[in-house]
C-alpha cells in the first residue's frame, strides 16, 4: 500500500520542507505541519507553486495538477463576464505555457508543445486552441507521458515493419525519457493495423511502471478502425469520455465550466477584496490586498509553496505600486 500510494515520497518531501522552514514551524509545532501538509496533500493543493520535478513524481500530483489548473483558468474557456458554457477564448500554446508557470513556475515547454500538438496535427504551433481541447489534450499528454513516449517508438516500428517488442519502455523515476522525433502522419489513410497495434500496446499495459489507459477502454477505440495513425490514436485518447472518467482528474465536457463550489469563494473573495479596496485607505492597499488570499481556507499547502506564494504577492503588488506612482 505504501508503495501504491508513494508514501515514502511524501514523507520525504515534508520532512525536507520541515528541515528546510524548521524556525518558522517551530513557532507552532511539528505536529501541526505534518497535520497541514497531509491535509494538503489530500486536498490535491501540495502541488501549487512546486517544481516541476515534485509535480510529475507520482500519479496523485499529476492528477492534482490537471484538476487545479482547470479550476484556476476554466473561466479561460467561457464567454466575458457572466459565467456561460460559450467558449470564446482562443489561445496559442506560449499563451497556455503562460498560463501553466503561473503554477508550476519551471513547467517544460516541450509537454505543452506535445499537448497542442495532439489537437493541432498538422497545422502551425502558433494556431489558435479552445480551452477544452487544449485541456483533455494536456491531461493525456501529461498524465500518460511515459506510456506516450513508448507508444510513439512501437508505431515507429510497426510502421518500419520491426518487431515491436524490442521497444525499451522508459524505466526512469524522474520522468526524464530519451527523445524521439515525433511519428509522421501527414498521410491520413496510412498507419497502422488496429488490431496488432492494441496487441503491441496491450503487452506494453502488461509490462509497464508507469499509469496507462485502461487496456479495455483502449481495445473498444481501436476495434472500430482498421488502422491507426499516431495522433489520430491521442486524438481518440483526448476525446474519450471513458478514459476521462477512469482518470478521475476533470469532470466530463459538458460539465467542465461548471463548478457551483468555487463560483462561490470567488464571489466571496470578489466580494471581499472589492469591500477592501472602497473603505481601505490607499496607503495600506499593499496590506488589504493579500488578506484575501492569507485568510482563505482552501490553501493549506505546505510552508514552501507558500512562502513562494508570498514571495510573487509581494514582487508583483510592488511592481503594481511603481506603475501607479509614474502614472501620477
């Protein structure tokens, strides 16, 4: 069970955190960090403002992620103002890179590029992306990032007519895998046979560490076509509401702009910061502004992802008090 749940890396990471803000925890108790931090981690919060190296190391960060990103920035997706299932926002990958550092601050642009990739195909990086397409396609690319790379070299091989087994699945704990060029499929009629692909990719399920789609769920995709190529099998991948759901991280399509729990906070801390803003003096808008934040029950992360979180409230409410003084 340890080892399923990646206990020991959460132990390691807390006492690393512990060591590492020992004089600030020592105020109010080991006790009591270990109880926040666990907590955390159950919430799916430990992961804000980590490295990316702590954020990829197990399948519960990664899921944590996909589901804190789309909280934050699904309102990306929906018309302006009030809340609405139209999507009129379109952005460029760098704009979704953008939007992935303000999380994860180190986030590699190469999984973004994989990820608009998957919905682009053939057409230029810099095209445009609604945020639902962009998103399932990220979570398959981010989630399922080993398992890619090895289904990416057993279509290399199947379509260079080499026996698939010899692939070399990826075996490294830090998610760091050797890089290939992405499978050609300018030719849509070409590919791959379906049915010896889903038995390439069923042994690959059988042998590999590391999250996979459910073996099942990747059968019945690949059952109604006779061939397969690359990105029509990710594309098949994103769009399966099946696999979505076995993944657990983000609510199905129709519900991905609905979320009744966090529309509430944001009107309270809407609410909140615009009360502070009206009967606060200006000279301590530098204070009222991060009350909000500081006082919110959601943010139970460790001591690290907060004093980051402190670090960038005060970098930016700086740079905010500059540019209102060389405006007057």
């Amino acid at each position: 069970f340890a080892a399923q749940r990646h206990v020991l890396t959460y132990m390691e990471d807390a006492v690393s955190q512990l060591l590492e803000n020992r004089e600030d925890i020592s105020q109010y108790g080991i006790a009591r960090f270990f109880t926040e931090y666990f907590n955390s981690v159950r919430q799916g919060t430990h992961i804000l403002f980590r490295e990316f190296s702590f954020v990829q190391a197990t399948p519960h960060n990664r899921a944590s992620f996909l589901r804190t990103f789309w909280r934050c920035f699904r309102t990306v997706g929906k018309n302006g103002g009030k809340y609405s299932s139209i999507c009129c926002y379109l952005l460029t990958a760098q704009e979704y890179h953008c939007l992935l550092q303000l999380l994860c601050p180190d986030f590699p642009m190469e999984l973004t590029q994989k990820a608009a990739r998957i919905v682009l195909m053939d057409d230029a990086m810099d095209c445009l992306m609604s945020f639902s397409d962009f998103l399932f396609a990220f979570q398959i690319q981010f989630y399922y990032s080993e398992f890619l790379e090895s289904v990416a070299a057993i279509y290399q091989d199947l379509l260079a007519g080499k026996n698939p087994n010899t692939v070399i699945v990826p075996t490294s704990s830090s998610g760091q895998y050797r890089q290939r060029q992405p499978p050609n499929d300018c030719n849509p009629v070409e590919g791959v046979e379906a049915s010896l692909f889903y038995q390439c990719l069923e042994s690959l399920c059988d042998r590999s560490k590391y999250s996979c789609p459910p073996s099942a769920l990747v059968k019945e995709m690949l059952s109604s076509a006779q061939r397969m190529t690359f990105y029509g099998f990710l594309m098949a991948l994103a769009k399966d509401q099946g696999i979505n759901r076995a993944l657990g991280a983000l609510p199905d399509k129709g519900d991905l702009f609905l979320d009744p729990a966090m529309d509430e906070e944001l009107e309270k801390l809407v609410a909140q910061v615009s009360g502070l803003s009206v009967s606060g003096p200006a000279s301590s808008s530098r204070e009222t502004a991060t009350l909000p934040v500081r006082n919110s029950p959601r943010i139970n992360s460790p001591w690290k992802p907060l004093h980051h979180r402190r670090k960038m409230d005060a970098e930016s409410e700086g740079s905010n008090e500059e540019t209102d003084s060389s405006e007057n």
